[in-house]
C-alpha cells in the first residue's frame, strides 16, 4: 500500500521514532503525543483497521497487543497504562492501518467518549 502513511513509515520512506520492532510488528512514538508516553503499535502488513481483523490475520493482530505490553515495560509504565485502537469515523479514525495507541505517564482520564 504505498499510498498509506504507516505502511510508508514501515519501508522508511517516512522517518518515525522507534521503540521496538520485530519482524510483525512496528512500534514508534506518536508525532502528535496526547500523554508522556505515546507510542503506536502497528502490524507490517497493511491492515486497514479492526473492522478487517479476520481468522486469518488475528495471530498479527494478537502479536500486536503482546508487543503494546512490551512497549508499556519498555516506557517504565508500571503504574498502569491505556490501549486504544480508533476504527472508522465515528472513532476519529484518521489513518487506515491498524494502530493501538499505548497511553500513559500521567493518571489517564476515565473519559471514553
Ligand atoms: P488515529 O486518529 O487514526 O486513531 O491515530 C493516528 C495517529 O497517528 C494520531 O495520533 C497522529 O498524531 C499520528 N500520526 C499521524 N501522522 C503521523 C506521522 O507522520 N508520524 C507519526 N509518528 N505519527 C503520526
Ligand atoms: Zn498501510
């Protein structure tokens, strides 16, 4: 998907701060943070969202959620830490390439919507 933000940062074609990376899976800070730790996790093959996580790709999607725990160690977050993933517009989903935004660094509000 070359025309697809995260799938460009995935080849380099755009720089990103890494935090991890493994063969499934991308992990780098997000440009714009709304906590002291903000880091996006994101598969290397081009999901659009949740809504297209399937039987056939849930192992990534689950490889995903493993690493967004070895992010939250990684930032020091072990006070506690959120996991979110915004699909479709209704969510203020503005990249479509599956993402779970690992939150924290601060008490988080209990506001979901
Ligand atoms: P969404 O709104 O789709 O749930 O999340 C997309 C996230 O990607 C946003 O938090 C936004 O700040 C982040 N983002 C957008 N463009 C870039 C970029 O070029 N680099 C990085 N590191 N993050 C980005
Ligand atoms: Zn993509």
């Amino acid at each position: 998907m070359s025309n697809c933000l995260f799938c460009r940062i995935v080849s380099g074609e755009i720089p990103s701060t890494k935090v991890y990376e493994d063969e499934i899976c991308l992990a780098f800070r997000d440009i714009a943070p709304m906590a002291p730790t903000h880091v996006l996790v994101i598969p290397k093959e081009h999901i659009s969202g949740v809504s297209a996580v399937t039987a056939e790709n849930a192992a990534i999607a689950g490889h995903c959620i493993a690493v967004c725990a070895k992010v939250a160690e990684l930032e020091g977050l072990e006070n506690g830490f959120r996991v979110v993933s915004n699909c479709g517009d209704d969510a203020g989903q503005t990249v479509p390439h599956l993402h779970f935004h690992v939150l924290g660094g601060r008490k988080l509000s209990l506001e979901m919507a």
